[in-house]
C-alpha cells in the first residue's frame, strides 16, 4: 500500500473507531433507537470510503504491476481475485 494511502486509510480508520465506541456509548445509555441506527449507517459509510481507498490503491499498484509485468498467470490470478473481493463486497 502506498505511504499516502496508508496513511489516509489509518487516519479514517482511527475516526471509525471512534465512531464505534460512541455508538457503544449510545447502546449503553438506551439512546433512542433511530440515533443509533443513523449512527450505524454513518459507520458503515465510512467503512466503505476505507474499502474504496485500499482497492483502488490496489488496483493502481498491485493489478498494474502484475499487467506491467507480462506474467499471464500473475495478471489472470490478480484480475480473478479483485472480482472475487468486488462480488462480495457487492453482498
């Protein structure tokens, strides 16, 4: 993963869990059940801008070497697994 990339991913990451343990903190307090769950829904949002991140840093330097590299095999395994994560991040 790239520097940048990393670092953006880990700096999201920390904001979820803090989101996380608010939500945690609204589950404990008997917080009034939409709040929570528009909470859950902002969580999950997130989460998902972090999946993007990482597979497009993924796509870009991890899928793109593996074309650079002329290796068939290489560039046929990295194609069928970037669609084996994209169908089950579709779920």
């Amino acid at each position: 993963m790239e520097k940048d990339t990393k670092a953006a991913c880990l700096k999201r990451l920390n904001r979820i869990e803090g989101q996380v343990r608010g939500l945690a903190k609204m589950v404990e307090e008997g917080r009034y059940c939409i709040d929570v769950v528009t909470q859950i829904s902002a969580v999950r949002a997130a989460l998902r801008r972090v999946e993007e991140e990482v597979l497009r840093d993924h796509v870009a330097h991890c899928v793109e070497h593996a074309i650079a590299s002329g290796d068939t095999a290489d560039q046929r395994r990295k194609v069928a697994e970037l669609l084996d994560v994209l169908a089950r991040t579709s779920r």
